[in-house]
C-alpha cells in the first residue's frame, strides 16, 4: 500500500499552488515541529510561546496562540488525522503554514553513534528555517558511519546536535551543554522532571561522562558513539528518562 502524501495547507487552506509552497519552506522564518496522538501535544504550552517568541523577534508581530490551535486542529481534520506528525512554520506576514505527515514512532530511540563538527548554528535560540548547514554537516556524518553530526566550537565547546538536544550523564545529575543552543520542548519537558544542569561541555571532556542521549520531537534515543569514545546504554537511566517523559500529559488542541 502506498503511504499518503503529507497533507500541506497555507492559513488554514490546503496548499495547491507548488510554486507558492517552494518559495515559502524556501523563505526566511521559523517553526516548530510536535507529535500528536489522539488530537493532543505535549508541551503545548512551549511550542505555542515558542512560535510567539520567534514571531516578535523576527517580524515585530504577536503571533495567537489560540489561532495557530486551530489552525493545527483544522490541518489534522482535513488530513482525516489524530495521530501526526506537525509542523507550524511561520513566514513574513505571520503567514502559517501547517504540514500533517505519518506520525514518529512511539517508544525509544536507536542507539545513535555521533561525530563532531566546527559548527554552530546562527541565532541558534530560534528554530529557524535555512538551516543548510546542519543539513550539510549531518548528511556528511551519515556518509561516514555516523547517525548525526554533534555541533561543536572551533575549541571543542559541545553546544548540540544537528537536530537534536544532547544530555550527559555524570553519575548524579543530567548535563545539558551552556553553550548556545535551541532549548527544544522535549529538553524543557525532561529538565523539569530528571535532575538537571546547565554547564560547559568540551569534546575532551567526553571520558568523563558515563552516558549519553539525544533528544528532540521525534525520539529521544541512547548514544553509544562520539568519535572514538564509546558509551554504554545505561538501561537504569533510560528507563528513568523515557518515565519522566511519559508521565507529561498530552494537552488538547
């Protein structure tokens, strides 16, 4: 059976002009993407004040939290959905743009194996479109064996992973690397939940952390490989981390 095509619709529209679709994923601006199960978000909070957040900086514009729901909610009716995966994407003239496409799987991760790269992302505080770099950098991770690139300074200062949030276990707490970075809404979700703190991270400091993982709307999976240093799946704090996850309530669109 052939799967459906992702369903696209431009302000509550169903998109039927390609040309005008390209130029606008093509365009500057900003989104944030979330999993959807039976009508409802986790962290839905986070991702309608992250959208608000971006509107202002990069357009000068509020951007409604209770439009951009139904927006969502309208989108997964039409695409005869409950369970998704969305993407609200914002453009100048606060024009939205809402894509509905199969849902991610549910449960954890694979082990992911990284590789660093000198790469940062520019304003890496917003999810921002024309994201070439990351791109570039993880296709090329991907090449070389790797499942995604690790962002890093030109001195080894760890900041975050191509599309994903990385945390560091020391034994008693989480460690999220200071460096800047997009705090994603799996991040915050989990920081308020699992003992947490913000500190640098350099690459040399890697022998000194006993596990790994990654996080992001899609997954949050175990590291198991940075460059030549190798990490064990600590099945005890997965277990804890893939708990606190689940124990966020799903919030109705």
């Amino acid at each position: 059976m052939t799967a459906p095509s992702p369903h696209t619709e431009i302000d509550g529209v169903p998109a039927t002009d390609p040309e005008l679709l390209a130029a606008l994923l093509s365009g500057y601006g900003h989104f944030t993407a979330m999993q959807v199960r039976d009508g409802r978000v986790k962290g839905l909070a986070l991702h309608l004040d992250r959208l608000d957040r971006s509107t202002r900086e990069l357009f000068d514009r509020k951007l409604d939290g209770g439009r951009v729901r139904g927006l969502v909610a309208g989108a997964l009716a039409n695409a005869g959905r409950r369970d998704a995966s969305v993407r609200v994407y914002v453009y100048p003239g606060v024009r939205t743009v809402v894509t509905v496409a199969d849902p991610a799987p549910d449960g954890p991760g694979a082990p992911q194996r990284l590789t660093t790269v000198d790469y940062w992302r520019p304003a890496p505080h917003i999810k921002h479109l024309g994201g070439f770099g990351q791109r570039f950098h993880g296709e090329a991770a991907r090449r070389a064996g790797y499942d995604e690139a690790l962002l890093t300074s030109p001195y080894g200062e760890i900041s975050e992973g191509a599309v994903t949030n990385i945390a560091f276990w020391d034994g008693t707490s989480l460690v999220w690397p200071s460096a800047p970075c997009l705090h994603g809404v799996t991040m915050a979700l989990l920081e308020r939940r699992l003992e947490s703190v913000r500190r640098p991270v350099g690459v040399a400091d890697l022998t000194g952390y006993r596990a790994a993982f990654v996080s992001n709307s899609r997954t949050i999976a175990p590291v198991t490989v940075i460059d030549e240093v190798a990490f064990a799946v600590d099945g005890e704090l997965m277990g804890r981390v893939y708990s606190a996850y689940d124990s966020v309530e799903w919030d109705r669109l």
